[in-house]
C-alpha cells in the first residue's frame, strides 16, 4: 500500500514562517544581550563600590551600555 500527498503552495507559507521566526530571533537575543549588560553593569557598580574609598557618584555612573536593538545585536 503506498499513500502519496502533495501539497501545492507552500513556499509562500515557508517564506513567511521563516521571516516571522528570525525576526523573533533577532528580538529575544537583543533582549537577552540588554539583560546581561545590564547585570554586568550592576555587578560592577556593586564592585567599585567594594573597592574604591568613597567613590563619587561620577565614578559609579561612569559605566555605560549601549544598548542592543533587533537590527543591531
């Protein structure tokens, strides 16, 4: 017994399913990138804090991050 399916315009569907997806990809490791500096930068303020003698609040602001955006991870 052999069964046999085809199936007639799928590649608009499979088009459309891959750019929804890696747009998605693109979205949450942007996020996951922003949450990690994010921690980062705390844990060093919480360091400098530790290890400097009264450090200024210019000292413990002078971490920055630049933020990661969908089009630019």
């Amino acid at each position: 017994m052999r069964i046999e399916a085809r199936v007639k315009g799928l590649e608009p569907v499979k088009r459309l399913m891959d750019q929804l997806s890696r747009g998605k990809l693109q979205a949450a490791s942007a996020k996951a990138i922003n949450d990690t500096g994010f921690e980062v930068r705390r844990a060093l303020q919480s360091e400098m804090g530790s290890v400097f003698d009264r450090p200024t609040d210019y000292i413990m602001r002078s971490t920055r991050l630049t933020k990661a955006t969908r089009d630019k991870p």
